[in-house]
C-alpha cells in the first residue's frame, strides 16, 4: 500500500519517455501528456485521501532502513503540493493545446514539461535532504529547458540570468548540506531531527540553518536575491511561465517550511527574526517593481515576489495560527497565480487577434479575470481574503506591529496594481482596431482558466475546506517528533 | 590534511565569486566549474578524512571496525560531479547561443529583454 508513493513519481517519469519516443507526432505527444497529467492528477487525490487515513506514508526505497536509505515520505503538506502539482499540471496541460505552437512540440516541450513535474513531485515526497538537491536538480535542468526552448534572443538573454543565479542557488545548498552532514553524519531528515537537537554545537548548527535559509530564499525569490524572477519569466512560453510562477518558487518556501519547521528548532526565535526582516523587505520591494512596470507578466512576477513574503510571513511568526495561515495562503496563491499567468496569454492573444476593450467584447472572460485580481488582492469573499485575515490576526497577536502594516499596505498596493491592469487592458476604449484580422478561438486556454478560477471560487466561498487541511497540516508541522517515529520507527 | 583543504576549499571559493562577480560571461563560467569543484571538495573534507582504511568490512568486522573510511561522502561528490558536469555543458551552450544572438559577453550590456516589451513566440 505504501509504494502508491511512487506513483506521481513514476506517471510522469513514463510520460516523459513515451513522449519521447514519439517526438515527431505532435498531436500524440499532447494526447499522451492530457493523459498523463489526468493519470497524476488522480494518483495525486488518491495518496491525498490516503495521507488524511494515516498520517504519514513511509515507503524506505530499496529496502535500505530509514538513516541508511533513502526515504520517501507523504505527510499533508507534501500530499497538498503533489496535488497542487497535479492540478496546476493538468490544467496548463489544457492550456498548452493551443499556446504552445509545433515548432515547440517538436523540440521536445512535453518531456521537458513531464520531467519538471516528475522532479517538483520528488522534491515535494523525499525525506532525504541529499534527495532534496538533487530533485531541485532535476527542477533545474528541466525548467533550462522550458525557458529556451522557443531559442529567441530573449529567452536566451532570459535563461543566461535564470541559470547562473539557480545555479549559484543550488551550489550554496549542498555546500549547507555538506555543512549538515558533517556536522552530524546523517542526511535523513527526520534522522537529522533528532541529532540537531543532540547537538554540542547549537552556534554552528544556526549558520548552517542560515545558509540554508539564503539558499532557498534564493530559490523562493525572497528579498535580496530574487532578481532572476523578473528577469525571465517574462519571456517563456505562457504554459512555461504559468508552471514556474505556480510551482516552483513555491518550491523553496516548501523546502523552507520543511527544514524550519522540522530540523533547525535550536535557536530558533533569531531564525524566525531573519525570516521575518527578509519577509517584511520582500513584500515591499515586490510590490514596488509591480508599481513600475507595465507589461502584463512583468507586473505579475514582481506581485508573485511581494506574496512570496506573505507565506515567509507566517513562517516568521510562527504560531499556530500564522502557520496555518502560510499554508492556507500557499494553497490559494498557487491556483490563484497560475491563473492569472494563463490569462496573461489569453490577454496577449486577444491583443494580437485585434480585440481592443476585453470587457466589451470578451466578457466571460473579463468576469473571470476580475475574480482573479479580487483574489489576489484579498477582497472579502474570495480566496486571498481568509489567509490574510489569519495572518492579520495572528501578527496582532505576536504583536508585530511593522509586519503588521507592511502586509495591510502590500494588499492595498496589490489591488491597486491589478485594477490598473484591469483599465489597461479591458476598459479603456483604445484606438478599436477596424477589424478584427484573425480570430483565433482558443477554447482550451479559456477552458484552463475557468477551472482555476472555479477552484479560488471553491476556496474562496467555502474557506472552511481548506483551513481543516491547513489546520491537519500545521498539527503536523508543529509535531515534527511524529514526523520522525514515523520515518525511523522509534519514540523520540 | 584537513587544514591544508579547507584552505584550498576557502582559497577557490574566494577565487570564484570574484569570477562570478564578473561582467564577462565566460568568467562567471568558469567561476560555476570552480565553486562546484570546491564545493565537491568541501563534502570530501567535511565527511572526515581517514588514512589506510578500508571502505568495506570484510568477513572479521570486529578487527577494523576501529578504522573504516566511509564511503558515502564519494558518492555524494559522484553525484555531485555527474550533475555538475551537466549543468556547466549546457550553460556553456546557452553563454555561446546567448552571444551569437546578442552580439555581446557582457552582462551589463544583455539588458533588452528587460527594457523592451519581449514577447515570447509562439
């Protein structure tokens, strides 16, 4: 029962092969990558309604026991970013029908894109922190891939600033592994639990934990090293840069909560202040460079930077409460972002097509778009509202008063930022073009679209279904003593 | 021993984040071979160096349990090796596609994607 752990591993891993070998038929590559993605979809609410059974589903690969092996293991925060993973997956996997064209599909955009999701799956299940760099390995390589596969001057220029600083990224983390491990002779996390609070050098294990905190902070694009977000996502392909805007900066802040909250619990009130300043800068700076540009994905990679600093938010605070909002708000961020990053494409191709005034002549989809924003600037019936509340509340109750008035402003400043791009792009009456010259009707982007804002409309109008998974989360994340009987078999 | 590497660990990574910090693409180049061969040398250092010992036991493991070289630290710099060679292959193709598109080694001057309004082809 416990190997169905590999299977949103092995899904996409097979899907990214047969695509392989079928890399000149491009209407069975996007066939065989819907079916895949359905295939890890549904793997994905299995092992999610599995995990709420049991806890925690511990498979020791090969046999090896747990401090020797590796492990996988699925508690509710892992279960909800696979299945994060896989609804994300499916519904760019729609959009991809018609965004990406057949040029892309024949120089191999599908396994390219089965691979990011085999590798962000990894990343999410494994409990090796050596495992963990190289799933972000895997990330990495693909997501290169992704990012200059149209092979225009810009995607190049893109990926040279995307690559050096990832890399850079992922050469701190295993030298912070390395750090770990020769500080305490073990890479299995939950191992690692137990021998950092053994430990006779709390001073060291604190840098450690601090290099660990630069390097997925620069994976996550927080405050001082985000700059390669902005400086890339823009210039992908729509499905590309709507999976990396959903998932993988995502990606760090997971890896984050989980060492926080798992391994370095020494000394811990400086490690949450560092959070704390690095979040607080984050929402600012963000929030800032949305406010100076213009340009559609630009201005949604820099707000995707600003809500970063929410989730880090609630990690700094780390109560309870602050702790069930972050994964609240990781959840409703995901679908919400992703969203917006599809619209932007539909914005793009309504452009081209010569539809001026989207409110006018696209309304279903203007109605959708406008969710979105609301959404993300937390206006009260939708999905953005709840976490921020609970976030709101648990910073007044810790009494950080600065973090306090940053997020209330950062709200404020996301709303105005999206409403101007709502002018911008479906009120004001532009010079109409006199017709329109190529109607292209893109009824799977539309599609996609729709079902993520179906899902923030679920979150947002039914806010009780995700706070009882946050909550079952944030009961694990504070028990990490379970975490580790769970993997090592034995009561701490 | 131990002194002498950690030395050469600090001396390299000094060495290669002044070359990452270069305008000069192939520089920060070979500022990636260097930091990921210094950070291979930092597992091997950190993972405890012992002199004349085998890394598997034999059939008496009571005799040389007292000195065992642990050989989980190679396979870790294995990996690391494997994975570092790949990653510098492909940004080494990506630097020269980059230059021939754009004409220029320097990044400072590799700036329009984010000045003009870059929309990806379809």
């Amino acid at each position: 029962m416990n190997n169905i752990i590999l299977l949103p591993l092995l899904i996409p891993l097979l899907g990214a092969i047969l695509q392989f070998c079928f890399l000149r038929g491009v209407r069975v590559q996007r066939w065989l990558n819907l079916a895949t993605c359905s295939l890890l979809l549904v793997s994905a609410i299995v092992l999610i309604f599995l995990v709420l059974k049991q806890q925690y589903i511990v498979l020791q690969v090969g046999g090896w026991r747990a401090p020797f092996g590796i492990t996988l293991i699925a508690d509710i925060l892992a279960a909800i970013m696979v299945l994060l993973t896989a609804i994300v997956g499916f519904c760019v996997a729609i959009y991809s029908f018609s965004d990406i064209g057949l040029r892309n599909v024949r120089v191999g955009f599908y396994p390219a894109y089965n691979v990011l999701l085999f590798g962000l799956c990894g990343a999410f299940l494994t409990g090796d922190l050596f495992n963990l760099y190289v799933w972000f390995e895997v990330v990495l390589i693909s997501s290169f891939i992704l990012l200059v596969l149209s092979g225009g001057k810009f995607q190049l220029e893109a990926a040279v600033k995307y690559a050096v600083l990832n890399l850079i990224a992922t050469l701190l983390l295993l030298s912070a592994i390395a750090f770990l491990y020769g500080i305490t002779g073990t890479l299995n996390m939950a191992d690692l639990a137990l021998q950092v609070q053994d430990s006779h050098a709390p001073g060291l294990i604190t840098v450690v934990a601090v290099l660990f905190i630069v390097a997925f902070s620069m994976k996550g694009a927080a405050f001082p090293l985000f700059f390669w977000l902005p400086a890339s996502y823009h210039t992908t392909t729509y499905s590309s840069s709507a999976i990396f805007a959903g998932l993988l900066s995502k990606l760090g802040v997971y890896a984050l909560i989980r060492v926080i909250t798992l391994i370095f619990l020494v000394n811990s009130p400086y490690l949450h202040f560092i959070i704390a300043v690095l979040a607080g800068l984050t929402l600012l700076t963000g929030i800032m460079g949305a406010i100076t540009h213009h340009q559609p994905r630009r201005v949604l990679s820099y707000s995707l930077i600003s809500h970063i600093g929410f989730i880090l938010v609630g990690l700094a605070i780390s109560t309870p409460m602050a702790l069930l909002a972050a994964i609240f708000y990781l959840i409703q961020h995901v679908v919400v972002k992703t969203g917006l990053f599809l619209s932007a494409g539909l914005i793009h191709y309504y452009q081209k097509s010569g539809f001026r005034c989207l409110y006018f002549s696209k309304p279903i989809f203007s109605v959708m778009f406008f969710i979105l924003i609301l959404s993300l600037s937390g206006i009260p019936p939708f999905s953005g509202f709840w976490p921020k509340l609970l976030l709101i509340e648990s910073a007044i109750a810790a009494g950080q008063i600065t973090l306090l008035v940053i997020m209330i402003l950062v709200s404020l400043l996301t709303l105005y930022v999206m409403v101007r791009l709502w002018i911008q792009y479906f009120q004001v009456k532009q010079t109409q073009a006199s017709f329109v010259y190529q109607v292209v009707e893109r009824k799977s982007m539309l599609l996609s679209v729709a079902v993520l804002v179906g899902l923030a409309l679920v979150i947002g109008l039914l806010p009780s279904l995700c706070y009882h998974l946050a909550k079952l989360t944030e009961l694990q994340l504070l028990h990490p003593e379970n975490y580790v009987h769970a993997v090592l078999k034995r009561t701490v | 021993m131990e002194v002498l590497l950690s030395w050469t660990v600090g001396i390299l990574f000094a060495i290669s984040v002044y070359l990452l910090l270069n305008k000069n693409l192939i520089r920060v180049l070979f500022g990636i071979v260097l930091i990921s061969t210094s950070v291979n040398l930092l597992i091997f250092t950190v993972g405890r160096l012992t002199h004349n010992a085998p890394a598997f036991i034999g059939n008496k493991p009571v005799l040389f349990l007292s000195s065992y070289a642990n050989a989980l630290p190679q396979a870790l710099i294995l990996t690391s090796i494997v994975i570092g060679f790949g990653v510098v292959s492909f940004i080494l193709i990506l630097i020269t596609r980059a230059w021939q598109a754009t004409g220029t080694m320097d990044s400072d001057k590799m700036r329009e994607s984010e000045t003009m309004d870059a929309e990806a082809p379809e």
